[in-house]
C-alpha cells in the first residue's frame, strides 16, 4: 500500500535543487562578502555552495537533516566519562 500523504510530509524541502537551509545560508554568505569585498567573488561563492549543496543533495535530499541531527547530538557523546579500565593477561603456566 503506497501512502502518499506519508511521502509528501518525509520529503525535504528544496529551493532549486538545493536544501533551504543550506540555500539560505550561502545567500547569507554570498551577501556578508559581497558588502565587504568584491561581488564577483561573493557570485562564485554563492555559485560554488549551490553546487555542492546540489550535488550532496542529488545523492541523499535529506543529507543536511542527517548532518543537522548528528551535530545536536555530539555533545551527548563524552568518551572521558567512561570508567577507565584496566586489561590483565593471565599467561599459561606450562
């Protein structure tokens, strides 16, 4: 049974190819260089993060959620909590 209304509300949203997120983000960058320096090298920024935004999200469209999720969660992981332990080899009395 194929549940469209499930489909639709799991499927990304895309500006251009591009996730929204990350879209708006090199437009914001794009915009910071633009101001304080030359607009062609904000133009190939802008151009360059559409791309790779396109081509990551042409391969997985819900690769930046994934990313998202993973950097809230890091600071959940602390290995220096963990009990040190220690390792003892018993060797064969012959």
């Amino acid at each position: 049974m194929i549940r469209p209304a499930a489909r639709a509300l799991n499927k990304p949203m895309l500006i251009v190819g591009i996730d929204r997120k990350l879209a708006g983000l090199s437009f914001l960058l794009a915009v910071i260089v633009g101001a304080n320096g030359s607009k062609i090298v904000a133009g190939i920024l802008f151009l360059s993060l559409c791309a790779i935004g396109r081509r990551l999200s042409r391969r997985d469209p819900n690769i930046f959620m994934v990313l998202n999720l993973v950097r809230k969660q890091k600071p959940l992981y602390d290995p220096m909590k963990r009990a040190w332990f220690r390792l003892v080899l018993n060797g064969r009395s012959a």
